[in-house]
C-alpha cells in the first residue's frame, strides 16, 4: 500500500526520499483519496492529474476521471470507494421464509 503524503508532494519539493519512484501498484481508492485531499487544498483538476501521474505513471487514471471524481466531491460526495462489492442483498425476511416453508408444505401435503 503506498503512502499519499508521498502523493501529495509537490514536484519541486524535497520532502521524503522516494519521490523518484512511482507508486504503480496504489489502488483506484487511493488515487481518488489523492483527488480528494488536493481538490479540498484548492488544486485545480489539471494539476492533480499532473501530480497523480508524476505518482503512479503508467497506473494513473485518465485525466477525464479526475474531473468526474472532483465534480462529484463537490456535490458532497466523501468517500472513496464505490460502495460494496459482492452479491447484492435480497429482501429476505424471517416472515418471508416462514410463508415460504409454509406454502412448500401446503404443496408436499396436497
């Protein structure tokens, strides 16, 4: 996992030893932390994406993203994932189960 203070650098500063090295293997959730952190510093989304791709080269975003991550912080989104992974959930209740097993009885009996 990388460190965004790392990221946040500007490219002219001197702060922290690794500023060479690319940070490739960051996730998308921490690019979009990135994009978070500079829009709420005041930076302008060309710049981010400069920064961002000066970080992570080959494995930054398209600067199209950025702008869409930036217009959607300031509708007040604040997180950076993009919600849960997996199976969505189903409207399965203890009532719902108890009909069904009811109803699968009715069935076996008749």
């Amino acid at each position: 996992m990388c460190s965004t203070t790392l990221c946040l650098q500007s490219s002219g500063s001197n702060v922290g030893e690794n500023m060479d090295a690319p940070l490739q293997d960051c996730t998308i959730e921490e690019q979009r932390g990135v994009v978070r952190i500079l829009w709420a510093e005041g930076v302008k989304p060309v710049e981010i994406h400069r920064r961002v791709l000066a970080q992570y080269g080959q494995s930054t975003v398209i600067q199209r993203k950025v702008y869409e991550w930036v217009e959607r912080f300031k509708s007040g989104r604040t997180r950076v994932t993009e919600g849960r992974s997996g199976r969505p959930s189903t409207s399965r209740t203890h009532d719902h189960k108890s009909s069904r097993k009811a109803s699968s009885l009715q069935e076996y009996k008749n």
